[in-house]
C-alpha cells in the first residue's frame, strides 16, 4: 500500500475553499460534520465561477497541480486561488512529486482523524512524461503568491501548508 495522509480537522477553519481535483474531495464526511466550517466547491474546468475576491480563510488542493498540463496554468491557477483567499488566508496542498520524464501509479489512504472511519482510498496514477509536479518545482511556484509555513514529503507524495502573502 503506498501513503497513508492523515488529515485533522483543527486543519482548517472559517470559509473553506475546496479545489480538489475530480472525485479527490474526501474531505467532504469531515467538513459535513463540522458547524462552524462554511465550505464551497469550486470545479475550474467548468468555466469561472463568481466567487468573489478574499472571501476564504482556508484553501484547499487536493492532487490538483499533478493534473494541470504546463508550468503557465498551474501559475495561473495558484495566483487565482490568491484572489479568493483573506489576508494571511491559507492554503493546504496535497499533490503527487513526479518530475520530468517519471510516472507515479500508487494507492493512497487519506484517514480523517474523527470518528476513527475507515481511511479512504484514491488511485493516483500520472503518466504524462512531459509533465513536471515535482515538489521543488511547486514550492517555487507557491513562493510567488504564499509564503511556505511546512512542507513535507512522503513516498511520492507532498504536503504544502502556504499563507497568502501581503500586498
């Protein structure tokens, strides 16, 4: 079995914006039992949707990057995210460190730390060669909006915790 990622819910509060790639929204069962979190999906390939400008505290990527082709859109996507975000808002990412011409195939088991449920898996597999996710590449795209509080890296998966710089 390849990573396990253990998310706690004292991770995020006030308004969360959820970017998670496709199905990859298993945060859902932790934020649906927690009140005082306000949560919104939001599908980018869909078209822009009007979700207004600092109105998040918490941000949320979930092995997004990995699936955007060039270096350009996921610049584009990470000064978006930016816009939504609150002053000093945060912004948690998830995402596979594949780097120029490697793959990544691998299970990963996400456990949510209330309630002690079952920890769900996602298959994560990316074989686009031409494709650069590495976590070095990522955390010098994160730099130019976010200031990097942790980073950690894991069998082929990271975890980068950033606030929203000032302007």
């Amino acid at each position: 079995m390849g990573t396990i990622i253990n998310i706690s819910e004292d991770m995020f509060n006030g308004d969360v914006l959820d970017l998670s790639y496709g199905d990859f929204s298993v945060l859902y069962p932790m934020f649906k039992r927690q009140e005082e979190l306000q949560v919104d999906y939001y599908e980018r390939a869909g078209g822009k949707k009007n979700i207004g400008s600092e109105n998040f505290d918490t941000g949320i990527l979930m092995f997004t990057l990995q699936s955007i082709n060039s270096r350009m859109g996921k610049r584009a996507l990470l000064k978006e995210i930016s816009s939504y975000l609150k002053k000093n808002g945060y912004l948690h990412i998830w995402d596979i460190d594949k780097g120029y011409g490697k793959i990544f195939k691998d299970d990963i088991i996400i456990n949510l730390d209330s309630n002690n449920e079952k920890g769900r898996i996602i298959s994560i597999k990316n074989f686009r060669i031409a494709n650069d996710n590495s976590m070095d590449s990522m955390l010098k795209l994160v730099q130019e909006h976010f200031t990097i509080v942790t980073f950690q890296e894991d069998r082929g998966v990271y975890y980068i915790k950033c606030r929203k710089k000032g302007r």
